[in-house]
C-alpha cells in the first residue's frame, strides 16, 4: 500500500512539473516572420501582453517598452501579441511594427498579428483557456510566466504595465 501510495504522489509531481514547462512548447512567428519558440525565454520572467493599435489601451505601449527597458537585463521578456480579435489592429505586420516603433520606440520583442480569442486563437491562448480559465476580455490582457514557465497570474487591460502591484510582482519572480 505505501509503495502505491508512493508511486501515485510521484506520477501527481511528474504530470505537475509537465504541464508547468507546457509553456515552452509553444511557438510564436515574430512581426518580421522568423520562429519565435518560447523556450527561448527559459530561465526569464514573461510578460505576455495581447496588443492593438488603435485601442483607447494602446498607450499602453509606452508602459510597456519601459518596462522592457528597466527589467530585460534583469530577467523579463515583454512579449507582445499584436491581435485583431477585438477589431483594433492593423491589418498587416508591417503596418503594426512601422506604428510601434514610430510611436512608442518599442524594441520588445512581438509576434506577429494572432487572434486570441475564438475558434481560431493561437494555440497558446487555447491552453491558457482550457487549463486556467484564462481569456482575453480586451487588448493588453496581461499574463505573467515565472522563470520556469509556471503561470503567475493574469491581469486585466486595466492594470497598467507600470502598476504597483504589477511591478512589485515582477520584481519577485525576477528575484526568484
């Protein structure tokens, strides 16, 4: 009975310590079209943010790339997800970086444009969906990966990139 008991807890941990790296076995195409693994970033804090252009949020970006500019060397990716399912982005990638970079100097890196919502969401937002109950409900969503690729948590389009409590959180993920 106690090897069985045994066996099950490490079957528990095993499948636990699986789902937490299911995060790096998903893949991005960058804005410029190059593959944008998420393993990549194994070892850093992420910051997934869902983006669009012509969103009353879109200011956003600036928040954001200071973020990028205060924390990169210290552990955080900022990664952007440049999406039209809210009907408020550009069509083209070319579009979206050529606005980004000439409004808001965004140097952070950013996929290219992905729907995050609805039957044709990017597989990442899919797992987010079904494993966590996470769902976009606006543009610049915010979830937060740990170094490990563990879920932190998710906030709203209206928590800012500079928040306390946001920032106070990252800080903490950084410091391990």
């Amino acid at each position: 009975m106690f090897k069985i008991t045994i066996i099950v807890i490490k079957l528990f941990l095993y499948s636990f310590m699986s789902m937490s790296t299911e995060f790096y076995n998903f893949q991005f195409e960058s804005i410029e079209g190059n593959k944008m693994p998420l393993k990549n970033f194994r070892g850093k804090v992420v910051l997934l943010v869902n983006t669009a252009s012509m969103c009353g949020l879109t200011k956003q970006y600036a928040g954001l790339q200071e973020l990028h500019e205060e924390y990169q060397d210290k552990g955080l990716v900022v990664l952007g997800v440049p999406s039209n399912s809210f009907m408020q982005e550009h069509a083209s990638e070319d579009k979206v970086k050529d606005f980004c970079e000439t409004n808001f100097n965004i140097t952070f890196p950013m996929t290219q444009i992905e729907e995050v919502i609805g039957s044709e969401k990017h597989p990442l937002y899919a797992w987010l969906k079904e494993e966590y109950g996470i769902k976009p409900k606006w543009n610049f969503h915010k979830v937060l990966f740990d170094k490990s690729g563990n879920l932190v948590d998710s906030y709203s389009a209206l928590t800012k990139p500079k928040s306390n409590k946001l920032i106070k959180v990252i800080e903490e993920k950084i410091k391990g």
